[in-house]
C-alpha cells in the first residue's frame, strides 16, 4: 500500500516549483481534494486561486491584504490568458476530463492539467504530474473515507473521539460520563469493517449507543473481555489484543491507531500496515520504520521502568497505615 501525507505533498510542490508553466496566471482546484493541491501551489508560486465552480461562474477573484500577489490586477478568472487546472490524483481521469470540458466550453485561453499524483498507465491523461504512485494508495486527506474502511480495523480512543483524561479514566462513573459524552473526532463516512478497543466488555452498551449517536457505521466491535481497566494496566495487552484481532481477519488490509508506540508494535506483531493518527505516518513490514519501531520499544520500556521505580522508592518512604483489630 502506497501512503503520501500532507508534509509530503508540501515537500513535492517544493521539489517540483519549476515544473509549474511561469506564464499560469491562475490556478484552479477541482473540488474537494484537488482545492488543497492548488491552494499549496497557489501559496507557493504566489498565483491567484479559485476553485472550479467559481471559475464557471467568473466569480470575482478573492485574495487577502497582507501580500501582494502575482497577477494582482487580475479581477475575473475567465480573463487569464492560462490556467492550471489541478486535481489531487487520477485514476482514471474522468473527473479531471469532465472538470476540463467545463472549463473548455467557457474559456477561450490555455489550459494546462495537472495531478499530483498520477500512475505509470494514466499518467498521458494530464499534461503535468508531480510523483508516480501507484494503486493501491491511500492519501492522508481521505484516509477516512477511502473504500479501504470496507476492510480495516479501527481504534476507537484518539481516533473516532477524544482520549479520556486521566481524571476521566477512572474505571467508575467519570468514566462512564466519558463514554457518553466525549466529543468526536474522525468519522469515517464509509462503514467500517471492524472496531478494535482495549474498551473494557462491560463498557459495550455506552460504546455502542455513543457510535450509534455519531453515525458510526460497523461490522464488528472487539473490546477487551477483562475484569477492570487495572487488570488491563496489569497485562499491557492493549496492542497485543489489536493486533491479534487485526491478523485474525486475513482480509483486513489496514488498521488505523490513535498512537504511535502502539500502532508500530500493532504493525509488527501482525504484519501488516497500520495508520497512526499522532504522528499521520502509514508503518508497513519491512521498510526503515522498523529501526525507529526497535527504539520507541525500548523507550517505552524504560518509561515503564522509571515510573515502577519511582514508585517502589516512593512507597517506601509512604509512612504504614495500622488499621486497628
């Protein structure tokens, strides 16, 4: 599975500035992922900026008053004499040929296609590209709502709602308060095959009434069969459980966890990629991400190591409670 972020995007526009026609008096992003490629190569190349629909519409052009742009003078986007036209990716480019008619039969000038991202096989299908990256990919800006939700795990905590505080995570009724009132974060907009939680079992009935409240659609939720979140703490399963449960269904191609310690030990123990949203990096068997998986697990051991010695000296030093017979 091939993965590109928005820091990467914003490294490529840079490598690829002088691949951008100096003579484009304007860019125009296709509606909705295609508005954050222009928007990064509009910023960059300082170029007036619109989207398609305003375009067809000659909407008067909108720019800020703390720069000044390239093009100023330039009022309604019909009167530049070329365009960019810019999408995120093609696939089979019927949304970029269907934007490009559009514009065609409203505009006299050039117009010039561009993809951020195109394939070995389509990549004639546009006149510039900025990386080849082949199917199947999965960007950062719709990793939520990709059809690969179809066939992924995801985690709950950090991911589709807030963490708790620690005042929250009580294992009583702050928690419980928690369940049902905690705020949402990603939701995908595709029904999602899986649910994966270190969640307590007998948290199943407010986990299941707050996913119905926010539209969360599912196959199946896994939570943790145990007695009390401090068994949990006790056998520090919470990634073992997930990955086990990830590796469990061979067609689960990709698992979206909420932090990074935990999403690479998921990746190695299963084998499979994992999407962590702390850090928005796709962590795959086999690549370099391995060295840091190697480190981060040592770290967190001796995380671990410090704070039980903290506390062994800490209780020794804890004057003795005698309760009286």
């Amino acid at each position: 599975m091939n993965y590109r972020s928005l820091s990467h995007l914003s490294q490529l526009s840079n490598e690829c500035a002088g691949k951008i026609p100096q003579d484009v008096d304007l860019v125009v992003g296709i509606p909705r992922s295609g508005m954050l490629v222009a928007s990064i190569i509009a910023l960059k190349q300082n170029l007036p900026l619109t989207d398609l629909y305003s375009f067809l519409r000659n909407d008067d052009l909108k720019k800020g008053s703390t720069r000044t742009y390239k093009h100023a003078d330039l009022i309604k986007p019909r009167d530049a004499r070329k365009v960019l036209l810019v999408d995120d990716s093609i696939a089979t480019a019927k949304s970029m040929h269907a934007a490009l008619d559009q514009v065609r039969a409203v505009y006299q000038g050039e117009v010039v296609t561009l993809a951020a991202f195109a394939e070995k096989n389509n990549r004639h299908l546009v006149d510039m590209y900025l990386e080849l990256v082949e199917q199947p990919r999965v960007f950062e800006w719709n990793i939520m709502h990709h059809p690969f939700m179809g066939q992924a795990c995801l985690d709950i905590d950090g991911v589709l709602c807030l963490d708790p505080t620690q005042e929250q995570n009580d294992d009583g009724p702050n928690y419980r308060a928690f369940l049902s009132g905690t705020r949402p974060l990603f939701i995908p907009s595709l029904k999602v095959a899986h649910l994966v939680t270190s969640r307590l079992e007998k948290y199943r009935p407010e986990t299941e009434e707050w996913l119905q409240r926010n539209g969360v659609r599912y196959g199946t939720l896994h939570m943790l069969d145990l007695p009390s979140a401090e068994e949990r703490q006790r056998l520090k399963i919470h990634q073992k459980f997930k990955a086990e449960v990830y590796a469990r269904y061979p067609q689960a191609r990709l698992f979206v966890e909420s932090e990074e310690w935990q999403a690479i030990e998921i990746m190695r123990l299963s084998g499979k990629p994992v999407y962590c949203i702390e850090t928005n990096e796709l962590y795959v068997p086999g690549q370099m991400h391995n060295l840091k998986a190697s480190a981060l697990r040592k770290s967190h051991s001796l995380k671990e190591k410090v704070v039980a010695k903290a506390k062994a000296k800490l209780a020794r030093w804890m004057p003795v409670v005698h309760s009286k017979s």
